[in-house]
C-alpha cells in the first residue's frame, strides 16, 4: 500500500520534500538492485566475459552512496530552505 499524505502535498513543506526525496532513494534503490542482480545473473548463468560488469555496478553503488549521503546529511529541509514556487492561484 502507497504511503499517504495526510494534507494536500506541497514541495514547500520540509517533511513532503524529505519524504519525496526518500522515496525518491528508495526507487533508485529499486532499480539499482533489479538491474544488476538481472545482469550478474546472466552473467554467472553464461559465464559471460564482461569485464566491464564490476565497473558498472562499483560505479553505480557509488552514485547511491553519494545519493544516500545528500538525503541523510546534506540535504536542508527547513522553512527557509524551501524552493521560490508562488502558489497557484484558482
């Protein structure tokens, strides 16, 4: 079941951009998991020779652990922090 937001969602309130941006992790982690447990596992069940597979994945789990590093550390979601949007007006 999806999570619910319990008000209309807004990019300006710091606890909708910290839990989009996890989810946002989640899906990256996801993705990252499927693809390359797919590709290892081709490349075990052929025994292909693909030396560039390692690579790939090192380098991917890189990009993660930066990802994992901007959402846990960096990433400021205060008030002040939010994002210059004006509010649509109806």
């Amino acid at each position: 079941m999806p999570p619910r937001w319990p008000r209309k969602p807004d990019r300006r309130d710091p606890a909708y951009r910290r839990l989009d941006d996890r989810m946002n992790f989640a899906t990256h982690v996801a993705i990252f998991a499927a693809m390359n447990s797919g590709l290892w596992f081709v490349h075990i069940l052929k025994t292909t020779a693909w030396e560039w597979l390692p690579w790939l994945t090192g380098g991917w789990a890189t990009v993660l652990l930066g990802h994992l590093i901007y959402i846990a550390a960096i990433a400021n979601y205060s008030e002040s922090a939010a994002p210059d949007t004006p509010p649509k007006s109806t």
